[in-house]
C-alpha cells in the first residue's frame, strides 16, 4: 500500500474525523452559514443591500474560513489527543489533506453557493418591495443586483480567505494551545509592521503624505488639491500576484510541513 496516499486509507480517515468530530466539522460550518444569513439580513437593515452584500462576503468567506481552520489541526491541546491523532494509521500526507478538504475546499465551496442563493433572495425581495410607480424605479432597480462571484472584490476576498486560512493551518500547528487567538495576534503583529514600514517609507520619500496605501498608492497634497502615485503595472502586479498565490502557497505548504515534523 502507497505510504503517502491511498484513496482508500483517505476515505476512511475523512469518514472517521467527521463521524467523531460532528459539533466541529458539520456543526460549524452549518453555523457558520446561519451567522452568514443573519449578518446579511442585520446590515441590510441598518445600513443598505450593497453593504450587506460585501461584509458578508468578506467576514463570512474569510473570517469563516479563518475560523474553521483552527479547528481541523487542533487536537495538540493536549498529550494524549496529539498522540492519538499522530498515531492513527494514515500518512502525514492523507492528515493535512483532511483538513484542507474540509476547510479550505469544501467550506468556500458551499458557501459561495449558500451566499448566492440568499444573495438572490434578498435582492430579490428588494426588487418586489419597490414601487413600479415611482419616477425613481427603474434607477432603484438596476442600481442593486446579485453580487458578483468573480468581480475583482470577490476576486479579492478568495486571495484573502486563502491567505487566512493557510496563516491558520500553519498556526494551529505552531501553537498547540489557543491557536486562534495566538495566530490573530501574530497576524495583527505582521500587518501592523508592514503598514508601518509602508508608511515611514512613503514619508521619507514623499513631502506632505496624505495616505499610503499599502505597497499599492500614495496621496500627496498638492497645494489645496490631492495627487495620487502608484505602483508601475509590473510592480503591482508582482505585488497583488504574491498577495493572492506565492503567499498563501507558502503558508499551505509550511502547514504540510510542520505536521510532518510533529509525526517524527
């Protein structure tokens, strides 16, 4: 039998941790999804149809994915569960690929398509709530629609779900207590330093630095006017190419790696 990957072995392996692990695989994402409804419905209310539909993609993509990858390597909590986990007879290899499965396949997966269908139902009750009199319902009408799964926000989003969850995969087995919260400081800690480092460059090269978008733009003030700077093409694209792939590549593999390290 293949000692790194046997499609057999796998399922088993799949079967045995979503049998044994209800509340923290089905039980989770199902509330996961419930939460994603009520935001939507919550930011609706209180701000507009097009706000709901962005933080709701945003926190219930990313936070969600970000969330459920603390729980799919967290049995390090203790001697005994990391030893019986470390001991089942699967590779390391079959291991990783159960929990990317689960939170970093199935999850966007089925809420991309979950979030679309209650994307449809709000704006279609929006659509039905307006007035077909009024001088305004055609600009009303058109003017909010279903969110665009492969627009350059949602385009955004995936590179940052992928990149949250890759950080979590890898955290939650640096640390094998509190893994969450270890890793959102850490996170917190990085993105501090690089918006920090940004910014004291933008001001030692740029006079009278209104804002400094990170390794993205600078606004100058010009007088009474505001001047943008950006990145050339080619530089923006390395940037925004190494944000969306090499970077969360690097951290799903350094997750591979580290629970290599922890069966030997």
């Amino acid at each position: 039998m293949n000692n790194i990957f046997s499609f057999r072995r796998f399922g088993l392996l799949l079967k045995k941790t979503i049998a044994e692990r209800p509340l923290q695989t089905v039980g989770v994402i199902a509330l996961l999804l419930f939460l994603t409804l009520m935001m939507y419905g919550v930011v609706k209310k209180w701000s507009d149809i097009n706000a709901a539909q962005t933080l709701t993609f945003i926190w219930g993509l990313s936070g969600g994915g970000f969330f459920l990858a603390s729980l799919v390597f967290n049995y390090f909590g203790t001697n005994a569960s990391g030893s019986s986990y470390l001991t089942l007879p699967a590779s390391y290899f079959e291991k990783w690929l159960c929990g990317i499965l689960i939170a970093g396949i199935f999850y966007p997966l089925l809420f991309v398509f979950f979030y679309h269908l209650i994307d449809m139902g709000f704006v279609t009750a929006y659509h039905n709530s307006l007035d077909p009199g009024s001088i305004y319902y055609k600009e009303q009408y058109e003017g909010t629609d279903t969110f665009e799964l492969s627009g350059q926000i949602a385009w955004r989003v995936y590179a940052m779900f992928f990149m949250f969850t890759g950080a979590m995969f890898t955290g939650s087995l640096f640390f094998n207590k509190m893994a969450l919260l270890k890793t959102g400081i850490v996170m917190s800690l990085v993105f501090i330093v690089l918006f920090g480092l940004n910014s004291l460059i933008s001001v030692s090269i740029f006079p009278d630095v209104k804002d400094a978008g990170l390794f993205h733009h600078v606004v100058l003030a010009v007088g009474e006017e505001e001047g943008t700077i950006v990145l050339p093409s080619r530089a923006e694209n390395i940037f925004h190419y190494g944000i969306a792939f090499i970077i969360p590549a690097i951290l799903w593999i350094t997750s591979l790696t580290r629970l290599k390290e922890k069966e030997f």
